[in-house]
C-alpha cells in the first residue's frame, strides 16, 4: 500500500468516526486525564519495576521514567527510539526494519540482538514480553496507548531471573472518565524525496468508566512503506486494558492484546560500498527470497491485588500468548508456532525484625514455552522441499526470590536480594532418519542471583547509593538452535552469560529546580554471547560465548527550566565496553572494543511553550553518536552522526474537543548516517542506513472526559 492511498483512507475514516462522536459530545472542556511531564527522572513516587514500588529515594540503582507527552508529544509512536533517547545509557538503533525491530540496549546489554529483544527483561502492565528463554517481543506493545515507560538500568537477575541485563516496564494506566472519552488520532511521515516511501498511522481510544474502574480499547494501523525498497510493513494492533477495584482493598487488572501483522519486509543490511555509493540498495537475494515474516499473536494476563489496611501488598498474575509466525529468509523459510503461559505471584510486607523495621518481599515465578519450529528450503517466499529442520523445543522455569529493604534510620536503606533460577531447555528431533541422526536432548542452566545495595538520602535535595549485583543470561531457544553445524538439536557448546556489576550514583535536586542524576559502574562479563555469520549462510546468525569482557560507563542527565515556558533535558553516556580475555578463530581479541554500541552519545531536547503562545509548543532535539566498531575483529567502524529533529505543535480545545495537531521535521540537515549494524555480518553486510530529511504530520483529537 503506498502511503499517500493510506493516508487518503485514514483520513476518510477519521473524519466519519470524528463527525459522529463530535456530534454526540457535551460543550463542557474534557478532562485530559493525569499531567504529563517529558522528563526522564522520576519524581518522588514508587518504582514498580523494583516488584516492590519502592520508593525512589530508597532504590539502590539508576532508574528513569518517561511519561505523558514525552511518549507522544510530536511523535508517531513508531518505536522505543523515539521515547527513550533522553535515557541516560540505553541505546536505541532504529533498523527502520519491522521484520527485526529496533535493537535494544542497556549499558552493552541486548547489543547483540540480530533481531527482537536480547538481554532486557520487558514488561507490559506487569505482564512479561520476555519468554522463559530470554527472548523480548514488542509485537503486542502500542505506544500511543501508554501511560509511562519506566527503565531500571544495570542487570536485575535477582528481581527477574533470566535476560535482566535491564527493566523496560512499559504502563498503560487509563484515568477512570466521568463518562465516556475517545480519542482519535492520525500520523503520516515521508522522506524528502517524495511521497511514495514513509508511513501512515491511525489510532482509536475510548476509555469507558466501569463503577470505580476503567476499561480502555485501543486499536491502531501502520502502513509503512519504507526508507528503502523492500521495507514495507503492515501492522495492526487490538488492546484492551480493564482497572477495576472489586471492594476495599481489592484490585483487578486484566490485558488482552492482538495482533495481527501480515507484512514486515525485510531488505537486509549493505556494504561500506553500497551505503556510499546508494543507501537504498538492496541485495538481490532479499527481494528474490521475498524475506521478511508474517505473524499473528494473542496475549492475555490477569492480576489480582491485595493492598493490605497496614501496608504492604499481594498479588497473583497468570498470562498467556500464542504466536504464528512465518519467516522467509534468505537462507531457509522458517514456520514457527509459539505458546508460552506462566504465573507470578508476590507478596510484600513491612516488619519489624530484632527492632530492624524492614519491608520484606518474597515470591516466584514460573514459566512454560513452547516452539514448534521447521525450516524449509525457501523457493520465491514459499516453503517447498527439503524440510532442513523440524523440532519441538520445549523450555521451562522457576524462579523463586526474596528481597529485603532496612531502615538503618530516616535517611539511609539497606537492600538485599537473592534469586535461584532453574531453566530447563528440551528438544525433540522429528526429522530423524535417511542419514539424520535424533539429535534430542535436554540442558539445564540455573543460577543464583544476588544483590545489595545502600542508599543515603544526605539532604532534601540529594540521594548517594552504591549497589552490587549478578546477573545471567541463557542462549535462546533460536540461538541454540542455530547451530554453525546446521544439524538439528541444540548446540551444546552455547552456554549462559553471566556478570557482575558495581554501581555508585547520585540524584536529586539543584536549587529545587533542575533534577540530575549521576551513575558510574562497571560490570564483569563471563562467557559474553556473541552473535556472527558465515560465509555459506548469508544473513543467518550463529551464536557463540567470548572469554570475559568489562563493561564501564558514567552515565548524567539534567533537567530543568531555563526560561518560563521553557526547559532543557540534557543527558550523556560515556561507555567502554572491551574483551579482557577471548580467543577467536586462534586470535587474541583481549583489549578490542565490543562492537555496536557507541563509546559516547548525547541527548539534548529543548521544549518551549510560552504562555504567550496559548498553547503552541516547540521542540528541538539534538542527538549524537560517536563511531563503534562493527566487528570483533576488523576496525572498520561506523562514522560518528549528529541530528537535529524539530516539532511543533498547539494544545487546545475548539467546542469543547480537544486537538492536538503537529509537524515535524527529522534529521533537518538531511545527514547520511548509520542507525544500526549486524554485528560481525559476513560478506562486509553490516550497515543499515537512516533515512534523510524526513516530514511529518499528526493530529489528536480527543472527545469527552
């Protein structure tokens, strides 16, 4: 579908659904729910993603939050790039791929993903995105619905088990309305070049009230034909989200998501060559093979919570997703039904213990996956003979843990938590016979996780911690799969990667108006997976575990007013990410940096909305990439980019309706850059280009209360 058809239709559709509900609205201003703030440091409320809602100040470890506008204010909504770029250490590269997803990462964590999530542990309204393997899915995940986004940096093992390199919890948490309250909105983008590449997106919310609670439904619609040939996508979403207290005390909330993509092109990674000579070139064999993937997935999750009259919480939660998923590539055409279902249960209490008083929090999860997986010769994007692989893979897990925090006085914490983890990995070999062997089996991988940490509150205005933690990370089900061999089973010499991290940090207030953070940490890496390629299986990625690694990084943002009606968000990473111990191929890459994440970026977002404006605003928003290496070995490396994208738009109410229209311009100086890599490609196909100068367009428009 070309995007100026799309548009055409959505704007058809929006204006008879907007007609209607305009028509059906009261003249009274609407409620726009909860105030939104861009800023990236959390104010002085409970962190959910620490399992207990601590409080801010008493949370050992550097956290962030983005909510309200900093989620949609001039933004489609297309990705987690266009969010958490005002986080300090977390990395987002932008693919411009819907069939990989954007590429992920916390302090070096999940850099490795050749596609998905790899080494975050994600959430949705406490629902798990991340499989018992370890793998993260954003299939199901609509941004224009969420409430806030909060992220706990540094490995989270003993909170969350398995692939806690980091927390991504994302939160839609829908203000109960007076009555019935809908929005629509619109958003369309296109290169400079022309109409006929870019996107159109539609999005419907109503949110209806439900005795004391909410119920909201959200469906949304992308049609994105890409920044270069063969990079079209299709994807339509369906979310319903239910808060609803049952009597004192009680609380339940339910989430039920579809997804339905038919079309996630694929166009594949260039040369050095190719992206000097043309961006948009595609290799032949991607169009040829028709790669990219097809996928239809339902999630669903229900929790119900106890608030207890003297403090504390329980809660249960049990959820659910099945998963279709077909997969031409250029190497084989992948047929992939997935089920997964777990249950999660906690409890949290504060007691005094020999006069310590302390807030105790003790629970278990559990997790099942299944993955019926076969690969096929891949003839024009159809699977046809031979079948190459057909195995039933099976994981299971159980994580027990608890977690304590002491009260050494007013001002200062002690925190402490231990986590075991079992995981269980098997496979059934169904393509045995005619010189294949059964290459079924089982592996079993368990850790103990642990951390501590002490926070001191040394004023009203600042907050010291320092912090100690392990975490570990199991190959998933696709990376033991792979094998570099191409027999069926799982690879045996893929092991878990696991790590030790040191912290200390700083956060609070200057002069009660500008809010910092600070953080300074390193981590130990021990058997660091390492994804590459082969020669004679282009673009299918093999997997492997380096010697040791270490990673360090400091880690500072500030926010603050400037002028009335004006702020500035400024944060900065610097990263040295190095093999201290790895063999490869009968070479010593001690000392070489880690390839795919930059060794320092910046983040800088000017927002001005003057009261003389009545309701206008403006952004600015420079962003900057210094040069990484894109392969263990080599040192060739991406060039370094800087970026400034501006937005404008105006926030008001015509008859009682409030609009929220928009433009935008992104990489206004038109750069030619590098957004993301394949990490150590084969045939030099590492590259994966940005686009240039590119407009934008949206319109929100909200009708009730």
């Amino acid at each position: 579908m070309h995007v100026s058809a799309a548009i055409r239709s959505i704007l058809c559709s929006t204006a008879l659904g907007l007609a209607a509900r305009t028509a059906a609205a009261q003249g009274t201003p609407p409620r726009t729910g909860r105030a939104a703030t861009d800023t990236t440091h959390l104010p002085p409320i409970g962190v959910s993603a620490t399992r207990s809602n601590l409080a801010r100040d008493r949370v050992p470890g550097a956290t962030a939050l983005v909510q309200g506008a900093g989620i949609t204010r001039g933004h489609a909504t297309l990705g987690l790039d266009e969010s958490l770029g005002l986080v300090p250490g977390v990395y987002v590269a932008n693919r411009y791929n819907f069939s990989l997803d954007q590429r992920i990462s916390i302090r070096g964590f999940g850099a490795r993903s050749a596609f998905a999530v790899r080494g975050i542990t994600v959430l949705m309204d406490g629902i798990p995105q991340t499989l018992p393997d370890g793998q993260g899915q954003l299939t199901n995940i609509e941004l224009g619905a969420t409430d806030r986004i909060e992220v706990l940096r540094g490995p989270s093992s003993s909170l969350f088990g398995n692939a806690a390199g980091g927390v991504i919890s994302i939160w839609t948490d829908p203000v109960p309305p007076r009555r019935a309250a809908s929005e629509v909105r619109v958003d369309a983008g296109a290169p400079a070049d022309g109409l006929d590449r870019g996107y159109a997106k539609w999005l419907s919310r109503t949110r209806l009230p439900v005795g004391n609670g909410v119920v909201q439904a959200t469906a949304s619609r992308l049609a994105y034909t890409g920044q270069r040939p063969h990079g079209s996508a299709d994807l339509r979403k369906l979310d319903l989200h239910l808060a609803l207290p049952l009597g004192v005390g009680w609380t339940i909330r339910a989430l039920f998501a579809a997804a339905d993509n038919p079309r996630a092109d694929n166009p594949g990674a260039i040369t050095l060559a190719e992206f000097k000579a043309n961006p948009d070139t595609v290799e032949p064999v991607y169009t040829a093979t028709a790669a990219g993937k097809a996928v239809r997935q339902l999630q669903g999750g229900v929790t119900l919570q106890r608030d207890f009259a003297g403090g504390g919480t329980a809660s249960i939660t049990t959820f659910g997703l099945g998963r279709d998923l077909r997969n031409p590539q250029t190497f084989a055409y992948i047929d992939l039904n997935r089920t997964a279902f777990g249950v999660r249960a906690l409890a949290t209490r504060p007691v005094t213990l020999a006069g310590v008083p302390q807030t105790l929090t003790a629970g278990i999860d559990a997790q099942w996956q299944r993955d019926d997986r076969a690969n096929f010769a891949n003839q024009a994007g159809q699977a046809a003979p031979p079948t190459s692989l057909d195995q039933l893979e099976q994981v299971s897990t159980v994580g027990p843990f608890l977690r304590s925090v002491l009260s050494l006085g007013p001002r200062t914490s002690l925190t402490g938590g231990v986590r075991y983890d079992r995981t269980r990995f098997a496979v059934q070999d169904r393509l045995v016979g005619g010189g294949n062997p059964d290459d079924s089996g089982h592996r079993l991988m368990d850790a103990l996780s642990g951390t501590g940490g002490l926070t001191v509150q040394v004023s009203d205005a600042a907050t010291l911690y320092a912090t100690v933690g392990t975490s570990f990370q199991t190959p998933t089900t696709t990376e033991l799969a792979n094998r570099p061999d191409t027999a069926g089973g799982f690879n045996a010499e893929l092991s878990p990667q696991t790590a030790t991290i040191y912290e200390v940090g700083a956060r609070g207030n200057l002069g009660m108006r500008w809010a910092y953070s600070l953080a300074l940490y390193q981590v130990a890496v021990r058997g660091e997976l390492v994804a590459f390629e082969v020669t004679s299986s282009p673009g299918r990625q093999f997997y492997r575990n380096s010697g040791r690694s270490r990673h360090r990084g400091l880690e500072a943002g500030v926010h603050g007013p400037i002028a009335p009606g004006t702020s500035l968000t400024l944060n900065w990473t610097q990263s040295d990410f190095r093999y201290t111990s790895y063999l490869s191929d009968g070479r010593d890459l001690a000392g070489r940096r880690l390839p795919g994440v930059p060794a320092a970026w910046i983040d800088a977002l000017l927002h001005t909305a003057p009261a003389a404006a009545r309701g206008g605003w403006l952004d600015a928003e420079l962003r900057h990439a210094s040069a990484y290496p894109v392969d263990d070995t080599l040192d060739l490396q991406t060039a370094p980019w800087t970026t400034l994208d501006l937005r404008a738009g105006w926030n008001g109410a015509v008859r009682g309706t409030t609009v929220r229209p928009y433009i935008g311009v992104s990489n206004l100086f038109d750069r030619r850059y590098v957004s993301s890599v394949v990490i150590n490609a084969a045939r030099g196909r590492y590259f994966e280009p940005a686009p240039g100068r590119t407009f934008a367009i949206g319109m929100s428009i909200l009708v009730g209360s």
